[in-house]
C-alpha cells in the first residue's frame, strides 16, 4: 500500500520534470510556452463558468426539493444488490451524455458527501476514467458523414458501465 | 441534450417542493447554488491553467512522436487494416497519445483527421468501417495517464490527498478499454 501511495503522489510531479526537461533538451522557452498554455486556461475556465452554474442550480433543486432521495429510495434495491451507492446514480446516468453537465454533479457529489469519503473517491475516479461516450460518437461520425454506427454506441456503453462498477469495487477495496 | 434534462430537473423539482413543503428550502437554495458556482470556479482556475501551461510545453516537444513509437504493437493489434495506411496509423497515434496526456483540445482534430483518412478507404460510405468502429469506442473511454480535471476538481474542494486516486482511475479505465475493445473486436464480425 506505501508503494501505492508513492506512486499516486509521484505521478504528477514526475511527469512536470520529464516535460520541462524534455523541453529544456529541445531548446524550447518554456516559461513562454507554459505561459501561453495558462492563458489558454483562462478561456476554458471561464467557458465552464455558465454550465457550472446551471448545472448547480438544477441539481441544488433536485436535492433541496427532496425528489433526489425519493428517487434514490425508489431505486436503492437495485443499486444496494449491485452495491452501487445510490448517491453516486445522477452521476453515472449524465455522464455518457453531458461532460460539462456530468462535472457539475460529481463537484456537488463530492461536497456534499465529501470529497475524500467512499463516495467522493468514486465520484472522482468515473470522472477520471469515463468520457462523453454520446458526444464523442456524435462528433466522430458527424466529420465524415456516416449514418450507420453497427455496434458503436452498444460497445462504448457497456465499456462505460464497466468503468463505473469498477469504480465502485476499486474504490471499496482501497478504501 | 441538456436543453431536455436541464428544464426537466428544474420543473420536477419545484413542483416536488411545492407539494412536500420543501419550498422554503429551494428557495434559498437557488441563490446558494449561484454563489458556490463563483467559488468554485475561482478555486479551479489556478490548477487548470496550470496543467494546461504544463501540458502547453508538451506539445511543443517531439514527446508526442516518441510516445507514438512505443504504441506501434498495440495500434497494430486494435488496427490490423490500417497497418499499410501509413497517414491514417500517423494520425490514430497521435490521436492516442494525445488523450493518454490529457491534450483534449488535441486529440480531438486529430482524431477527426484519422476518421477522414480512415473514411477515404472505406467501401461503405455511410457505415463505419471496423477500424472506424474500433477508433471511436477508444476515443469514448478516457485513457489519459493522468485525470487532471478529477485532480482539479479534489484539490479546490480541499481533499486530503487530491491525486490519491490516480490509480483506481487506472484499473478503472483499464476495465473499460479491455471491455471496450473486447466488444468491438467481437460485435464486428457478427453486426
């Protein structure tokens, strides 16, 4: 378990000073570039800005009107036989259709569970380890004007629903 | 998407309140929703530009390429009819490599570029090809070595230990890669 810890606390750190030492070897100025990358930053963020916003107001609602834990009481069977938090559920149905949206709800999952409880960590690894399965195919279809998917959609879901319940079990063994 | 779900949460959720007697609750609720948006966009900005500054300097190297030679066996397992098309194997890993970094904004012209390529030697025009097929469930699982936004998000909400999850976001997409994979390699001899 040190070692995994050493490895996760390492990562991040290790790949900064292969990347600037990378850059550095190939004569780049690289406070420039990383200045240029920052900025860039900027307009994501702010880009993300309005949809945090609206996503927060309509999740704030589901919550405070008390029709997430109706909700979550309907399908708690199901979840509690898969062991699935039901808290987690909002997360793992928005996710394959909306990043900005899915992002919303996992911040407000991890404040409101907190961000480093068993829901919070499962909360953080979807994000990390799923995409917009909807958005991309869509994208990636729509450049080349193809119609017929076959299996795609079919193939990407089950990979996502994969990703998620390992998420679950993942986070459950090391937590 | 969210022009249909957004409006729908919205309504359900007034009328709940308003049958359950939780309206006073939504009603504060409304405008605290608006003032943590604010913050924590604030928190999230520093860590973003950050990564993105860091990643920037990536970019601009010959990182990319190299790491695209490592990939070699494995893009010739996941692409056996791309092997001789060497524009559209270019373009897929760099594709690839650009999501293992985290280069969203990278990935995805690039990707585009490879779907195009990949489309001139498709004899069905409006169906994908296997390769197509196999490049976009790829692009649907998020196989980027380190999950900067899920990082983000766990340091502006003061985690303890905000890259404590790197590794259940490994064997997570791992999970999904191979079941991904596994699926399309199997569903496009039959569909």
């Amino acid at each position: 378990m040190k070692f995994v810890n050493f490895l996760s606390a390492s990562a991040i750190p290790l790949i900064i000073i292969l990347i600037i030492i990378y850059g550095l070897k190939e004569k780049k100025k690289v406070f420039d570039i990383f200045l240029d990358g920052a900025k860039e930053g900027i307009q994501i963020v702010v880009a993300l800005f309005p949809t945090l916003l609206g996503i927060f107001l309509a999740v704030g609602l589901l919550r405070n009107s008390g029709i997430l834990d109706f909700i979550i009481g309907i399908i708690s069977p199901v979840t509690n036989l898969l062991k699935i938090p039901s808290q987690i559920l909002p997360l793992a149905m928005l996710r394959p259709i909306s990043g900005s949206g899915s992002m919303g709800v996992a911040i407000d999952i991890m404040k409101q569970y907190g961000v480093d409880t068993l829901i919070g960590k499962i909360a953080s690894t979807i994000m990390g380890s799923t995409e917009t399965t909807f958005y991309t195919i869509a994208i990636y279809t729509a450049c080349v004007k193809v119609k017929k998917i076959r299996f795609v959609l079919a193939a990407a879901l089950l990979a996502d629903l994969a990703g998620m319940i390992t998420s679950v079990i993942i986070c459950q063994i090391m937590s | 998407m969210l022009n249909i779900i957004w409006p729908i949460f919205i309504i359900i959720s007034i009328i709940y309140a308003l049958f359950s007697g939780n309206i006073e609750n939504v009603s504060n609720g409304i405008f605290e929703s608006a003032e943590s948006a604010v913050s924590l966009t604030l928190t999230f900005f520093g860590t973003l530009c950050l990564w993105n500054g860091i990643i920037e300097i990536a970019k601009q190297t010959t990182l990319m390429q190299k790491l695209a030679k490592l990939l070699r066996p494995l893009i010739n397992f996941l692409f056996p009819e791309m092997k001789k098309n060497n524009e559209a194997y270019e373009e897929i890993s760099m594709n690839i490599v650009a999501n293992l970094l985290g280069l969203g904004n990278a990935a995805t012209p690039l990707g585009l570029k490879a779907m195009k390529t990949m489309q001139k030697e498709n004899p069905k025009k409006d169906t994908v090809s296997n390769s197509m097929a196999m490049f976009i469930v790829i692009n649907t699982a998020s196989i980027q070595l380190i999950p900067t936004n899920a990082i983000a998000i766990r340091s502006s909400l003061n985690s303890n230990s905000p890259s404590g999850i790197i590794l259940q976001v490994w064997v997570a997409t791992v999970v999904a890669l191979t079941v991904g994979v596994t699926s399309t390699k199997i569903l496009m001899k039959r569909f």
